[in-house]
C-alpha cells in the first residue's frame, strides 16, 4: 500500500483541480493547463534532488527511483490549483491596470530555480526548504512593488496549505500511517519536527507554491482582480 502516498497526494488533488476547471473561465482554464504542464515537466526534471535528500517514496511503478507519472500528475495538478483557486472562487476577472513586470518576472523564476540547484546541490541544503523559502522571498518582493496582491497571495496560500492538509491527513494518518517516518530521509535529523504526524517543511512547501505562484502572473502582466459583471 505504500507505493500508493505519493501517487496518492495527486490523485486526491484532482477533485479540487477539477471543480477549479469547470467553474473557470476559458483563459483560466488554458492557464491551468499550460503553466500546469510547466510545472509537471519542472516535477519530472527536479525529482532526483528531492529523492537525494528528502524523501524516497516507494514508486507506484516499482522501478526503483522513477517517479516520472507521480510527477506529472503531482506538479500539473498542484500548480493548477495555486494559480486559479483565487480568482476562480471569487468569480474574478483579470484587468491590465499596472505596468508590465515580464522581464522582472523571468528573472525572478531564474532566481528561484537558479538558487534551489545551487544551495541544494553544491552546498547541500535542504532542496525542499530551500525552494519553499526561494518562492517566499520572490513573492515578498512582488508584493513590495504590487501591495495590492497581499490579499490573493495569502489566500491562495492558505487555501493550497489547508487542501492538501486534508488531503494528508486521510491519506498518512488513516490510510498509512507512519508513511513519513519510513521514507522521510530527515526522520532522524534536525529537521526532524513534525505536526499532525505530518513534517513541518510540507506545511512550508504548500503555503510558499500558493503564495508565489498566485500571483506571478499577474504581477508579470500588471493585472488586477476585479469583480466579473
């Protein structure tokens, strides 16, 4: 039953993703798609740091170190979610009131991408904090420019953070549990605290792809959120 945590953390996010997509509006929708599937790719190419010091899920495939379905359902699914929950719920639509920020934005992207590789593997820091605190930071610095943007970010960070917490909690507390102490590889390290039989880095993890990716777009774009008639 193991082999089915990881899988099984997508698989459960897919409800949500597909009440998000149905209420969407066709370019929320497209949006969902695309920038899901960048994120399923970005899964798929990023998983051996993770499983290097991190966690070592049991593969649904039993093949030793490949996880690329897990992945791909995983980062389409989740980063679907984080960027739509905030204006599909509100019924809000996207309207171009700030100057554009694309340059800005790509660079930002490189940054978080360019740090997690380089404090992950060559220094050897957590690669999941590591990329957890590189979004924060990022969207921390989006908001001092876009101060209008508190509001969705912390919503839709809070909303991914409490989902999957629900999710985790039916899948590692009732259906496997003890499931992180058996393949979390910082079980036995100083990172090792845990809430609700869950580790504290998740938590971290979950709030910081809602926080930042909610709001890169827009801040890219110069969008607002207002109300559809």
């Amino acid at each position: 039953m193991d082999k089915f945590g990881y899988i099984g953390i997508g698989v459960s996010m897919f409800p949500f993703w597909l009440f998000l997509y149905m209420r969407a509006d066709k370019a929320v929708r497209q949006k969902m798609i695309k920038h899901g599937l960048i994120g399923a790719v970005i899964a798929m190419i990023t998983e051996h740091i993770f499983i290097g010091d991190y966690w070592v899920p049991p593969p649904v495939s039993d093949v030793q170190g490949f996880y690329s379905l897990e992945d791909f359902i995983y980062g389409f699914l989740l980063v679907g979610i984080s960027l739509s929950v905030y204006n599909t719920l509100f019924r809000l639509k996207p309207k171009d009131n700030y100057k554009k920020q694309r340059a800005l934005s790509y660079l930002l992207v490189f940054l978080i991408l360019g740090s997690f590789y380089l404090l992950s593997t060559i220094y050897h820091y957590n690669s999941t904090l590591v990329i957890s605190l590189a979004m924060l930071f990022a969207a921390l610095f989006m908001l001092t420019l876009r101060r209008d943007l508190w509001k969705k970010a912390l919503f839709s960070g809070l909303t991914v953070l409490s989902l999957l917490l629900f999710i985790y909690v039916i899948l590692f507390d009732l259906l496997l549990p003890g499931w992180w102490h058996r393949y979390w590889l910082l079980t036995d390290s100083g990172y090792a605290y845990y809430i609700m039989g869950i580790p504290w880095i998740e938590y971290v993890w979950y709030f910081s792809i809602g926080f930042f990716m909610s709001i890169i777009a827009d801040f890219s774009h110069g969008r607002t959120n207002t109300k559809a008639e």
